[in-house]
C-alpha cells in the first residue's frame, strides 16, 4: 500500500524511501528503494489520482487497469475482461505483478530462453521477478556491504547472528546510500540528481563566501 512507502530527507532532498514488506505478518521487514523508484511510484498514484481514483495512504501500489470513458448505458462498476474502473481499484496479486513484468522484459528484447528452436521451452536464464533480488544482493556483496545489514536489507532470516548485532533503521539506510547509484537504473535520472546536488553545494559555497566577506570587512574596520 502507499503507507508502506517513506520517503527519507536528507538536508531537504529525498535521497532514498524506506518499504515495508509483509505489513502486519510475522515475516515483516523493511528495505529502501531508491529516489528513482520513490518518484515513479509518486507519478503513478498521481497519475491515478488525475483520472478521479481517491488515492490514501491505504490504496495498492498495483491496481488493474481501467477504462478511460463510459458507454452509453454502462453501469459504473462495469468490468469487462480485466479492465475496470478507476474509481474500484482492485489490488494485484503476484500473479498479476509476473505477468506486467513479463510482458514488460519481451517488449524490451532481452528475454533469453535458455534453449532457442524448442516451441514448449519457458526457462529463462533468471526468474523474472527473483532476478532483481539476485541483482541487488550482488551489488550489495561487491559494495562490501556488512553481511548482516546486507541480509536484513534483503529480508533474510539472520538467525542466531542477529541475537549479537542488531543494527538499527540509520546503520542500514546509511549502507544502502553508499549502493543508491549501483541501484538507479536511468542515467538522466542519475545526471539530474547530481546537478542539483551540485546546486545545493554552490549554494553553500557562495554562503559561505559571503561570510568570509563580512568577517574580513569586520577585521579591516577594527
């Protein structure tokens, strides 16, 4: 849901989002995601919203599909196929997800089959969806990330280790910001993200400039 989704500031920038995964269950854990996938995800609620969905902290990240115009004569709650309407979102289930996805990696050809000429062959070279798990316990692996941290950011069971070492929300997010641009997948996003961490550095630095000013005025005065 969009609750479980947090957007962290840093000096009045979001530079991550914290996720909650399985809500209220006793696998619940957190992970980040990255500044990149917190503005997608904030485009596609809004983007939701503009069609006349009444978005709140309880609506589903994934919803169906809906039609953009009545016929004449149709019912509001009308649903044919597996398009509904905006204002009955219904949440989608894994299945739903994997599908998305799927059609999603063809339409971008970098679908591999792992036999090629076999009409019934479906085995891919990665699963779809646990393919960007793997991707990310990579990058976390050679960043050097702290086994244990990099474990609660996946959401792995750290057994009797985690009776000794208990790192808390900042010692995680702290090693997920050192990954953040592994992670972040379109380089405009990256370059724009950077600019504007320049700009607030300029800022700064003309600031500061102007403070030096004032004490060298001070001192010549005296």
């Amino acid at each position: 849901k969009w609750k479980h989704i947090i957007p962290i500031k840093r000096d009045d920038q979001i530079v991550a989002a914290k996720i909650l995964v399985y809500s209220g269950e006793p696998d619940e854990y957190y992970s980040f995601i990255t500044p990149e996938a917190y503005f997608a995800l904030k485009e596609w609620m809004e983007f939701r919203e503009s069609y006349g969905e009444k978005i709140t902290e309880e609506s589903v990240l994934m919803r169906d599909m809906w039609q953009t115009t009545m016929k004449s004569g149709e019912r509001s709650d009308y649903r044919p196929g597996n398009v509904g309407v905006v204002t009955y979102p219904k949440g989608l289930k894994y299945g739903g997800v994997k599908s998305l996805m799927e059609r999603a990696i063809r339409s971008q050809g970098i679908e591999k089959m792992l036999k090629k000429g076999t009409n019934y062959n479906t085995r891919r070279e990665w699963k779809i969806l646990h393919g960007f798990r793997k991707f990310f316990n990579s990058v976390l692996v050679n960043a050097n990330v702290n086994h244990i941290k990099k474990e609660k950011m996946m959401g792995h069971d750290t057994r009797l280790e985690n009776n000794y070492f208990k790192p808390n929300e900042e010692d995680l997010l702290s090693e997920y910001l050192k990954v953040v641009d592994l992670v972040t997948l379109n380089e405009e996003f990256k370059l724009r993200q950077n600019i504007e961490k320049l700009e607030v550095e300029k800022s700064e630095f003309v600031a500061l400039g102007a403070d030096i000013a004032r004490i060298k005025k001070k001192v010549n005065l005296r």
